[in-house]
C-alpha cells in the first residue's frame, strides 16, 4: 500500500523529471466539469466516445465462445479503427464518424491460400534519403486565447501551447470554465493549480470544489502512468486526496467516476462498484483482519478480495484491448512444420525459438544483447519458408545494431515507423499488416497503447514474437507488458543460453542476479572512476569523452554517451550537457539555446527518444537531423521537446547501444539507484563501461536490495482469465 500511496502522490525518483519535457507518459486526459452546458464539450465528447469504445470491449467479452475475428473488437472499418485509436493515444478528438457500427468480420477460411511469390518477394519501402517530419503545433489562435486566459489568471503565459495541445480548441473555455484543467499540463502543480483557480474564481472557490477534486483524481491516476502505472488502487487516491485538503476524499472519488474522469475495476469481480466499497470501513477491516488471520467462513483460511483499482479511459481501453488480441492470437494459431528451419539454425537456442514459433501464435523470447541474433534468425527462416515476417526494433539505434546484412535480410523497423505506414510492408484492404510473423526485439519497452496497436494489427492466424532482456528497466510509457506476459505464462518462453561476452557482460549478467562482482579487464572495457563531489564527476567525465576513452579506443567523442540518474542536480543530464558542450561544441546558443552541431535528444511523442544534431533553425522551428531524417520541431515546442543529448538518463538510453558509455552516479545519485537501472545502465556499452562513481556503498545495495520497481497493472489478470496457462518447452 505505501508504494501505491507514493504512486498516488506522483513521487518519483531523480530520473522523473524526465517529464518535464515530455519524456513521461502521455498528455492529460480531459478531467470534467460540472457546470451545465447545452451542448458537450470536446472534452466530454471524447469521453462519451472513449465509452462507447469500452462498451464494444465489453460486448466482445461476452462472445468468448469461438474465435475472435482480427479488428473485430473496437468495429468500424480497419482504417477508421485506426483512426480513433491513433486520435485517443495523441489526446486528440475522436470524430464520431468513426465509431459507426460495424459489419461483421468474415470468418477466415482454415484453407486459406495465399500468392507465395508475393509474400516473399521484400517489401517496398519508401524512397531511400531524409524526409520532413513536422512536430505537431496548435492552431495560432487557440494558443492566443489561451495566452490571455493564463495571463488574466496570473499564470506563465509561457504554458499557452502545451495548454492547447492538452485540452485542444476549447481549451480556452474548458480554463474559463474549469482553472483545474490546467494540471493537465506536465509539471504543473496542484497548489500552482490553486492560485490559478482563485485568481479567476475568486475567493469563493475552496478545496472542496468538485472541480478541483475531480480535476486531482485524474492528475494523481496520470502522474502515476508517468511512473508506468495503468491504474492505483482506490484506497491509495482517497489517502492523497486527503493529503491535498479534499474534505470528502470517497465521494470525490465517486464523482470523478460518475463523470467517466476514471474508471473503477475489481478484478475477478463483475459489475459496478458502488460508493459503498469506499464506505464499509469496518466491514472491509474485519475482512482484512480475517484474511491476516488466514479463517474464513467454516474455518477455511480467507482470501483478501481483491483491491478496487481506478484508471483512465485510454489505459483501460489499451489494456483490455491487448488482452483479447493476444488471446486471439492463440486462439487462433495454427501449427506449422518448420523441423527443417530448425535444424539449420545457427544455435540450439534459435533452434527452439524456431520450434516454438511454428506451433504457437504468441511467444516470448528473453536474452541480452548477443541474444538477439536468434529471434533474427528466426524471421529470416520464417522468410526462407515463404512466410511474410518483420523484425520491428525500439530505436534507430536498435536498427543499426543488427548490422547491415542482418537489418536487410529481415527488413528490419522500427515500430513507430511500423505503426505510422512509413516503414515496413504497409497494410491490407482490411487496414491490418501484411505479416504473417511480427518479431519485436527491445520488448521491455513497449508500453500498452503501442503493444495494442501492434497487436490490433495482425490478423487471425498471425504470429508474434516479443524478445527483450527482462533485466533492464521497463518502458517510458504505462504498462509492463513484457514483464505481465512473463509472470502470467499464459503462452512459450524460450530463455535464451548465448551469454553477452567479454568483461561488460560478465558484469552485467551477475548484476542480473544481484551481485556486483569485480571482473578482469586487461583491455580497460571496464574502468571506475571514484569521485569526492559533483563538481569532480563533472571534469572527470568531460574528460573521459573528450580524450580518454577516445585516446585508449580509438572513438570519436560522439560515439561515447554519458548516462546518469536524473536531469537535475549539480551532475545531472543539465550540468553535464552544459559542461560538455562548453567542450565539445562551444556556441552562443543562438537557437534557443542550440547551436549548429549540437547533439540533442528529441522527444516526438512521450516515451520515444530520438537522438540527433541541431541543423539550423527558422521562423518555422528548430530544424534537426535525426537518423537521416529531417526534423522541424515547432518553435513553441523546442523548450519542452528538445535538449542536449551528450548526456541522457537510463530511461532514455534503455534500448539503444554504443560503442562506449560513462556512467555518472554523483553522491545524490544514490536515491535513485535500482538493480534495473544498474542494469541498464552497465549495459549500455559494446566495447567500454566507465563508471564515474562517487556513490559509495550504495551503488552495491542498489544492486543487491533493491530489485525492481513494481507498477500496477491490470493486464496480467485479464490474460490469466482469458488463457490458461501454457506448457514451457523443454
């Protein structure tokens, strides 16, 4: 309960201000008004279609009898489907158009036949060079009018367009309306919230507002999925609504549910939670006290029920809908005789990677860095059958780790471009991907509205492989979907037996099991550096980029990140890109504080990572070169989307690799240490690990005590209800 209750209050380590500039999840949700209105606002009208959607869920839940038809499930044509879905993830408006009722899905034909020389023939990608990519920018307008009603409340004008991308063309009236609808914007405050509220509410507006209240229900559930939670245990908002002066923190709680701020669930548990699971205190302690106990009834030992959870519209609706496409994915698999591919594999663990495919429609694959030549191998025998199969990577970077001949062979994406058209075999008539395998490597860090577009994407008969190192840390977005489908066994892990070589992976593999060992290094591919203070992490780790590690190995400084805790602090991401860039690419910073050259991390969308340099900049952005693809990121948008990139937290860095990597952990570093973020951050570096190291002791209880981070989910539950578990191989 404490950790649900630090959830609930948004606490987070050093590494969460990553959210300040969109490195967490998602925008806010639409938190209600309770003003009458004769028409719904687009915020309400986005709920009611995010209902709509959930009702279809629902629906489907009850046809759990035979197969489940690919898309069927959130109905309307495929591409309409994809539409609303896309619209949701962004917080855009849902136009109603595109929750038509839809036809019937056909049945597919068990016989089905397909043209063999054209689903092994490659599939066409767009034309090779940079294309433009503009990062969305409100209407000039609705910024405007926003502006003036920040002002008139006494707030930075500065938030108008990260207030307009929140709350969209109404958002002037929803302020007006509702001053609490300004916690939708990350890093705003309740008690910043407060001020605003009373400067254009005047005096009579108090803690017990129920706009204020409904307003920091959905503010808590959201900051919660900036640390990966899809949903908090009810109890656990009750206590911080009582810590932010709520005077009624049940009833907030229910009206927040009756305006579809939040939805409430308990699992295993059917129908609506009324008012009273929040009120039957005394009821609720004795059944806890019987379940301490461990009697019941007849003196059988008593079951805790399970605890009332609340989440948002969007994760909710992303986490049933992943559930039933995966159940339908195993459901509807039928097996295949790859003996042949899999008695040419490259290696025994390939080998049953490949015969776990063949007779299944969901499996997971878990390995380290050298592991992911098996699911590799395993798209290019699928493809030497005849079958259509894509390797979908986190990054870029993940792509470029395959290797040249590997990346060709399996054609490989990355599963943003996958997901927008841009890269991969694009769509059928049906709007779902021509595939008939989908392999994921980097899984850990898909979140569960991605993993559900994913899935909702492939049809019946389709199969997907999800492989990641379970070790490191999990996605920047809501959900653990690999650690759910893991701990739910629910469908074949292959575990992989090729261990990463060499000094670093050594390391990193006792690091997995909590031991922090020393380990021989006669090439210097691990090096610690002690450090008495920040100031001295700083020069020293300055100077391993500039001349050390580029001296002993022969590098360039740009192929050496820096990898530390948080963003602030006198060693954080802010300190060491200043310091290097003074070094590395010294500038005036006429760009907004950017100069031509400068490496910088772009965060297009909450979760996703870029790295990049700076090109130049105009009256349309900041224009950047990220991966050869040209970037214009809008001028109201470059202070909350781009920094320098010399130096990044290991939550950006998780799934991407270099060839050398240097680790900052400052003395007020330590509070944010996990074995996960050893992990991950160890793990980084093909050839070079230096650990700049001023930590002391806490570095090895980190790795020792403190194993992982839990999140609340939902999804491991739903899948245990919808699929019984399965028998490992082997």
């Amino acid at each position: 309960m404490a950790d649900a209750a630090a959830a609930a209050e948004g606490a987070t380590a050093p590494e969460g201000e990553a959210t300040e500039d969109g490195t967490g999840a998602g925008a806010a949700t639409g938190t209600g008004t309770t003003g009458e209105t004769p028409e719904l606002s687009e915020a309400q009208a986005e709920l009611a279609a995010q209902r709509e959607l959930r009702e279809r869920i629902e629906q489907r839940k009850a046809e759990k009898a035979g197969p489940i038809a690919a898309g069927a499930k959130l109905s309307g044509q495929a591409a309409d489907l994809l539409a609303a879905v896309r619209a949701m993830e962004s917080g855009e408006p849902v136009d109603p158009a595109l929750l038509r009722p839809a036809a019937p899905a056909p049945t597919p034909s068990p016989d089905r036949d397909r043209d063999r020389a054209a689903a092994t023939a490659p599939p066409q990608r767009p034309p090779a060079g940079p294309r433009s990519v503009e990062a969305r920018s409100e209407a000039p307008e609705t910024v405007s009018a926003v502006r003036a009603v920040l002002v008139a409340g006494g707030a930075p004008e500065t938030l108008a367009g990260q207030v307009a991308e929140a709350l969209g063309e109404q958002a002037p009236a929803l302020l007006r309306e509702n001053p609490w609808q300004l916690l939708a914007v990350p890093g705003v405050r309740p008690e910043q919230a407060d001020g605003f509220a009373r400067a254009l509410l005047g005096s009579g507006c108090g803690p017990g507002d129920e706009r204020r209240a409904t307003a920091l229900v959905g503010w808590l559930l959201e900051r919660a999925a900036l640390q990966g939670h899809t949903a908090l245990e009810a109890s656990a908002v009750v206590s911080a609504l009582a810590g932010h002066s709520v005077p009624d923190p049940e009833s907030a709680v229910q009206h927040a549910v009756e305006e579809s701020v939040v939805l409430e669930f308990q699992e295993g548990v059917d129908g609506t939670l009324s008012s009273a699971d929040f009120e039957d205190s005394d009821e609720a302690a004795e059944a806890e006290e019987a379940a301490e106990s461990g009697a019941g009834d007849g003196g059988e030992p008593a079951t805790a029920p399970a605890p009332v959870l609340l989440g948002l519209d969007r994760y909710a609706l992303a986490e049933e809908s992943l559930a039933d496409g995966l159940a339908r994915l195993v459901k509807t698999a039928r097996p295949a005789s790859w003996e042949e591919a899999a008695a040419g594999a490259p290696s025994p663990s390939a080998a049953e990677l490949i015969r776990a495919v063949a007779g299944h429609g969901l499996v997971l694959h878990s390995g380290g860095e050298a592991a992911r030549a098996e699911p590799v191998a395993l798209a290019g025998a699928a493809r030497a059958l005849g079958e259509r199969a894509v390797v979908a990577v986190h990054s870029e970077n993940g792509r470029d780790r395959l290797g040249a001949d590997d990346a060709a062979d399996t054609d490989a994406v990355t599963v943003a471009g996958l997901l927008a058209g841009t890269e991969g075999p694009g769509r059928d008539a049906e709007g779902l991907f021509a595939l008939d395998l989908l392999v994921v490597l980097d899984a850990p860090q898909l979140d569960v509205e991605t993993a559900a577009m994913l899935v909702e994407s492939l049809a019946d008969g389709g199969r997907l492989v999800l492989s990641g190192d379970p070790g490191v840390l999990g996605s920047a977005g809501a959900g653990q979907v690999f650690a759910d489908l893991l701990a739910a066994g629910v469908c074949p892990r292959i575990s992989s037996r090729t261990p990463d070589p060499g000094p670093i992976g050594e390391l990193v593999s006792g690091i997995g099991i909590g031991e922090l060992n020393q380990v021989a290094a006669p090439g210097k591919e691990v090096v610690i550096v002690p450090v008495r203070d920040a100031g001295e992490a700083v020069h020293r780790t300055v100077q391993l980029v500039a001349e050390s590690v580029p001296r002993a190995f022969g590098t360039e400084a740009g192929q050496t990140q820096v990898i530390t805790v948080g963003h602030g602090g006198s060693a954080g991401t802010r300190a060491l890109n200043a310091a290097l860039k003074e070094r590395l690419n010294p500038g005036p910073g006429r760009f907004g504080g950017f100069d031509p050259g400068d490496r910088v991390a772009y965060v297009p969308s909450p979760g996703r990572t870029l790295q990049g340099a700076v090109v130049s900049a105009d009256a349309e952005g900041l224009r950047l070169e990220c991966g050869g693809t040209a970037v214009v990121v809008p001028r109201d948008r470059v202070e909350h989307a781009v920094r320098h990139g010399w130096a990044l937290t290991a939550h950006q860095a998780a799934g991407m690799r270099w060839p050398a990597v240097v680790v900052v952990l400052p003395g007020d570093a330590a509070r944010g240490l996990s074995r996960p973020w050893v992990y991950t951050a160890f793990s980084r570096g093909d050839r070079h690990l230096s650990v700049v190291h001023g930590v002391d002791q806490a570095l090895q209880r980190a790795v020792s005590d403190i194993p992982s981070q839990d999140r609340t989910t939902r999804l491991r539950a739903q899948l245990e209800t919808l699929l019984a578990p399965a028998s490992q191989p082997g």
